[in-house]
C-alpha cells in the first residue's frame, strides 16, 4: 500500500545483508514507513549474512544467536557490529515451513529482542553448524555446534532416531514435549518456546496445496494453453492491467473451467478440487495471464497483492508497538 514496502529474501548468499539494506532504503525513499520482510522458503546459507542482516535493525553490540557444543572452543557469541541504519523501522517478518538455518537465527533473534513481529507457520527447524576435517581416507563435514536465539531456546528439531525422509516430512511441525514445552523470555518479557523451529507470534493458516495432477498439467503446458490464449483478449494498458490483478472474481470462470476440463479430457482423472485449492490454482493461473500480457513484473504484483499472508501482515501494523511488549 502507499506506506508499506516488501522485500523478500530466497536465500543467504554473498551480500545479502548489503542487498536487503540497498532495497530497504530505496523503499523508504518511495516514501514507506514500514516494511514486510518475507522470508518464506529461505533454506537459510551463510550464517554470517544473518549476522549484518540483524545489525540493520538493532543497537550495537546485540547478541544476535549463540553457537554452544561438546567443547568450549567452539562456543560463540555473534552480536552485530554497529548501530543499524534501520533500527526504529516497524517490521514484520513472514516464515513459514521451508525457512530454515540462517533464516531461523535471524527470526529468532528479532523475536527475542521484540524488533519484529513474526507471522505465518513454524520455521523449519535447522539451526547446526559444521565443519571440515582431513582423515586418512579423505575429508568429512562433522556438526560441532548447535545455534542458540538469545533467549536461550534451541531451534533444532530433534533428529535421533529419525530416518532422513522422516525428518523431512516433520519440517514445521514441533519438536518433542520437553523441547516446546519450556517457556522462555523476551526482552519485553514475552513468552516465547525453543525447540522444532521458530514459532511464529502470530500462526496463520497453511497455503492450499494442489493436488499431485497440478504437477503433471503445469508440466505438460496445460496452464499456459488456458492462461496465453486469455492474455490476448486483455488490453496492454495499465487500466486493464490493475483490472486483472485486482478482478479475483473472474480468474475461475476464464482460467479455471477451462482449465479443469482440459485436465479432465487429457489426464483422465477427476479433477474435482475444493474451494480452497480451485481459489489458490486460479490465482496461479491469473499471475500467468499478467506475467505473459505485462511483463516482466505484473504476475509477481498478482502473486504480492493476493498472498494472504501479505494482506494479513498488513492488518498487525496498526498494532504493532503493543504487541511487540506483550500488550
């Protein structure tokens, strides 16, 4: 909206902090006072990019995460290095399952130190770090610490005893009672839990996820049969462009029907989805339409001006300062 900018980060790469401050500052300079920081599906990457990322937003010399292990040579404090040009700027951070690692330290630490308001699903739940060693037979990656948030809490979810495919398949969901059941404290005294991730402040509901024949008709250029052949009968003009973003109510008739019967007739399966799933493969459907009739960036506004996450951040700002000191 005409105050609020959106930035989303995939991953932790090199500059990534540098890159997040340089597009924040753009944003401010089109005038927003506020900013959603989307860190949804971030696996996470160099750890030390958290590090400077969370010095934008808070005082110098913060605690920022914890690495403690079996030795004490590996324990380490990491706390940001300057004030942040940042640090008065209202933020909401979105996470969901697919954030992870570096993603989770820096959730954690803007959660512990009540900077940011956490919204979406529990993060994934990876917070290890490794490192090299030379043996006879080559070279081997051994985990030696665990990261801690400033509070104290673990993030790692628990893994003994799991098989690999198993520990996948649990990603958001909470580690074992004696991990999630203990209490700590944020700087405002806020109640937050350690273990299986970083549990949001705020939960909201899951995307729909589409059935396993999505896959198959994307693959196959179902949706972009239906969706070009409707991006032709839209004018260029901006008009008829915030039209589509904005006009929901007609994706399903013109994208969806069509859609699902080419899907029937070709596949061969039923293809009778909810309510929930037509609305969300209607949405995607719709961002094909504006990628292909105004590139290169009208499917991406669709996508940020749909996402119910988004609008729901949008609604917490308002009440962001009490919520943040557990008012």
């Amino acid at each position: 909206d005409g105050q609020t900018g959106y930035v989303k980060l995939d991953e932790f790469g090199v500059k990534a902090a540098d890159d997040v401050a340089s597009a924040i500052g753009r944003l401010k300079g089109m005038k927003a006072t506020q900013v959603i920081l989307d860190l949804r599906g971030n696996p996470g990457g160099i750890v030390t990019e958290a590090v400077d990322l969370a010095s934008e937003f808070l005082p110098s010399q913060t605690l920022v995460f914890s690495t403690r292990g079996r030795k004490k040579v590996v324990d380490e404090d990491f706390r940001t290095s300057r004030r942040g040009h940042y640090i008065d700027l209202p933020l909401i951070l979105l996470i969901d399952e697919g954030s992870a690692s570096a993603a989770e330290a820096l959730a954690g630490s803007l959660q512990d130190h009540d900077r940011a308001l956490i919204l979406g699903r529990r993060s994934f739940g990876k917070a290890l770090m490794q490192t090299g060693f030379l043996v006879p037979s080559g070279f081997i990656e051994l985990t030696i610490v665990h990261e801690l948030t400033p509070s104290g809490r673990f993030i790692q979810r628990r893994y003994q005893g799991l098989a690999i495919q198993q520990y996948y398949a649990f990603a958001g969901t909470g580690g074992i009672a004696e991990d999630t059941m203990k209490v700590f404290r944020t700087d405002h005294q806020r109640q937050v839990r350690g273990g299986g991730g970083i549990a949001p402040d705020v939960a909201l509901p899951g995307r729909a996820r589409p059935p396993a024949w999505w896959s198959v008709a994307v693959d196959s250029g179902y949706d972009s049969a239906v969706a070009d052949s409707v991006a032709q009968t839209l004018g260029s003009d901006a008009q008829s462009r915030a039209a589509w973003i904005a006009g929901s109510g007609q994706w399903q008739g013109r994208l969806l029907a069509p859609f699902l019967s080419r899907v029937r007739s070709r596949l061969k399966v039923a293809a009778q989805p909810d309510s929930t799933v037509s609305a969300e493969m209607a949405r995607q459907l719709a961002a094909r339409v504006a990628f292909v009739r105004w590139p290169p960036d009208a499917g991406d506004e669709l996508l940020l001006q749909s996402d119910h996450d988004v609008l729901a951040a949008l609604t917490y700002f308002g009440r962001l300062e009490g919520l943040l000191k557990g008012d």
